[in-house]
C-alpha cells in the first residue's frame, strides 16, 4: 500500500561513499529525490523495489532550495511535481503572455529548467495531473526523461519509469560524449592539417617523410617544429627545431616559428641572418624570457650531392648514404639555442651527401627515451643502431619512421613523455 513520502531535514550520509549520479553500483540500490509542495500530505509514494529486489531510497525535498542540499551524488533520479512554484521572480521570462494559463504553463516549465541546470547529468521524471498532458509532453521536450500522471501513481509504474529513465539518461550521456568525440577528433584533425606544415617541394626529386608525436597526453601539438621548402634556384631548405617545455605556450611558439622560417626562406633570407631574425620572433614571443629554442636547418643545393648546415644547440642530423652504414654528421662549430644569448652567430658546416642518400633530421624526444625500465637513456648512438637495424630490413620513408619511432617507443617501455618529430629526405639508389 501506499506510504506517505518521508521528510527529511538533513542530509543522509552516504552508505559506501558517493558515487558518480549516472553510474548505477549493482550492489548499490536507487536514491529518488522526490521535489513536491503538498501541505496537505495527498501525495503518496509507493514501496518501491529495484530489479534486484532492494527497497529504492527515497529522500523529498519541499522546495529547490532544500532539493539542491539533498542532491547529492548518490541520488540516481529525480521525481519533479510540475506544481512547485518558480525558483524566483528573476527567473520568470520578462515578456510576459497576454494568456494567464500560458503564464502559468511557463512558471513550472522554468522550475523545470531550473532543475535541469542544477542537476545536468541526473535523470529526471515529471509529475503532472491527468488533465495536464500538454504540459507533461512539453516538458520531455524540454529534457525530462519521461512524465507520470498522479492519478496513476503506482509502485509498478513508478519504479520501471525510475530504472528506464536512469538507463535512458545514461544512454543519452553516453550518446552526447561520442558525438563530442568525434566533433572534436574532427577539428582536431583539421586543425593539425592547419598547422603542421606541407612541404613545397615542387619541381623537387627529393623524396619527404615526417612523423609527428606530441608528448602530452591528448595533445594535438607540442612544442617540436619542422618544415620543408624549395625556393626558385632549386635549393631544398629543411629545417626541425623544439621549443623548450610541453605546454600550449611553447607548442603556439613553434608553429610562429615555424611560419616566420618559411615566410623568410621564400623571401630569400638563409644562414645566420635567418636564424638571427628567427632569435628576434623567439624573444619577442616568448612568454618568459627562460624559454629557448633548439634548431637545425639544412640547404640542399639543386645538385642534391652537397649541403650546409647549420645547427643551434639541437642534435646533428643522421644521414645514409649509398653503400655506408648509417651515421651522425659531425658535430662541429655549433651555436647556442635561439634566445639563450644575445648577439649569437652561427656558422655553417658543408656537407657532402653523394648521389644517393637519406637524411633525418630529428627532435631529441627520440633519443632521450629510456631502455627498458632503468635509466639508461637510448641517447644518438642507440637511435643510429635503430635506424640501421630498420635500413637493413628494406624499408624507407614513411614506414621507415613509423618503424623507427615504435621501436624506440618500445625500448621505452610506453609511450614517450617527450614531443617527437622526425623529418625525412631521400634522394635515390639504396643506402
């Protein structure tokens, strides 16, 4: 039979702690919070039982201001008689309806909103008279999972309308963060062809690989940069750099950086001068002036058999040339890191290639990968054996870096902490 709905005063403790409003415990039973105005007691609720045969808690809450002290994160489902007055005066539309009763449809359909926004993610159920379906289609509409009739008010009912709607809210929950998922794995991938670079290599023989691992969880981009450009007079210029930190300062930094050497290779700047004027964006960017910047650029001439390079603070290039191992570029007369000191100079080394050959250029997240679970870093000398480990099984470009990049992933042990981008160019034959 019918039970009169228990007032409570107080706040329950939570048996077992609190748990998140949609995620239903098996071994936990149901909490309905039920918000009605009824002085005179007619309103009854029934013995309710869940699926497994638990009694269905039930807290009531005269008023929303009582409601929101007893909605805690154990209340499943929220029972709303559509006959509670509005929240306030405020929160009644200001342009009024010449109507009375369609003011009146408005009034609770705001007490209803009201209850929506302070409890987003509960499910909630209307309860309206049977003469007022109109109002009861109306507020599902508006984002009730469902209404029950007062007339019809059983335990039956009543407790198969608090499961379903409990299901159908998590549903819709579940439904709205995969749409939000793929919205923005979308805009993510439109904006990662925004910013990571295309290389204009046109009228080039060169061949182009690159491969690009943030370092931050869920991140689109890190603070590693790389392009490729090939002006006019037929030179290939090829550049890799990295920013100094991981976050969303130093990643927005190496995209200016990035633009400002293709705008000022295309114009025809190269060599010191560019990577002076390229220390000039760095210190007037930068958010604090600790922030610096490691870069390596690369010319190479039309032949494709010879090079300069340039390199300021960042690791030497790995190159492969036909019928020799893999190998680092000497290291010699290197620079400091952009913004580190004011007024450097960087000198350019000349580089023989030959006629066939692949060069990486590489950020050093792909060298300071641990092995295994010491503390022993892979450093350069561990990545030229990978590399040459993956030459010698035949493969090239783009699976070459993918190869390259997992296996180093592996020593690892996971996924590296550091931002990664490597860039590959290969002229012809077979190193």
């Amino acid at each position: 039979m019918p039970v009169p709905i228990p007032r409570q005063r107080a706040l329950q403790a939570v048996e077992g702690g609190q748990a998140h409003p949609m995620g239903v415990d098996n071994d936990a039973s149901l909490t309905l919070l039920v918000i009605e105005d009824d002085p005179a007691g007619a309103l009854s609720v029934p013995a309710l039982l869940d699926t497994a045969g638990k009694p269905i808690r039930i807290r009531t809450a005269r008023n929303l201001t009582e409601a929101e002290r007893l909605l805690t994160d154990d209340v499943h489902c929220i029972l709303l008689d559509l006959a509670l007055p509005a929240p306030s005066a405020s929160a009644i539309p200001s342009t009024t309806p010449a109507d009375p009763t369609a003011l009146h449809v408005t009034d609770e359909l705001v007490t209803l909103k009201h209850v929506l926004r302070l409890a987003p993610r509960h499910a909630v159920l209307a309860l309206t008279a049977s003469g007022d379906a109109e109002r009861a289609v109306e507020a599902v509409r508006v984002g009730a999972q469902d209404y029950l009739l007062r007339e019809e008010l059983d335990a039956r009912l009543l407790s198969r309308a608090i499961r379903y709607a409990v299901e159908r809210k998590r549903a819709d929950r579940a439904q709205s963060q995969l749409t939000e998922s793929r919205l923005r794995a979308q805009e993510n991938a439109r904006l990662e062809r925004g910013l990571l670079p295309t290389p204009l290599l046109e009228g080039s023989s060169l061949r182009f690989a690159a491969r690009y691992r943030p370092g931050r969880s869920r991140a689109l981009l890190g603070g590693d940069f790389y392009d490729t450009v090939r002006t006019p007079d037929g030179t290939v210029h090829a550049m890799i750099g990295d920013v100094c930190g991981h976050g969303p300062d130093e990643a927005a930094l190496g995209v200016e950086l990035r633009i400002a050497w293709r705008a000022l290779t295309l114009a025809g700047m190269c060599g010191d001068e560019l990577l002076s004027t390229l220390q000039q964006v760095l210190e007037h960017e930068r958010p604090d002036d600790e922030i610096f910047a490691t870069l390596c650029m690369i010319d190479i001439a039309p032949d494709g058999r010879r090079a300069g390079l340039w390199l300021a603070g960042h690791p030497s290039p790995l190159v492969a040339r036909q019928g020799r191992l893999a190998e680092l570029l000497p290291y010699d007369n290197g620079g400091p890191a952009l913004g580190l000191l004011p007024h450097a100079r960087w000198s350019r080394q000349q580089v023989d290639l030959g006629a066939a050959w692949s060069l990486m250029l590489y950020t050093d997240g792909l060298v300071e990968g641990r092995i295994g679970q010491g503390n022993q870093r892979l450093g350069q000398e561990g990545m030229v054996e990978v590399i040459r480990r993956q030459i010698e099984t035949g493969l090239r470009g783009e699976e070459l870096l993918e190869a390259a990049v997992n296996e180093v992933r592996d020593l690892n042990g996971g996924e590296l902490t550091d931002d990664v981008a490597v860039l590959l160019l290969d002229r012809g034959g077979k190193p």
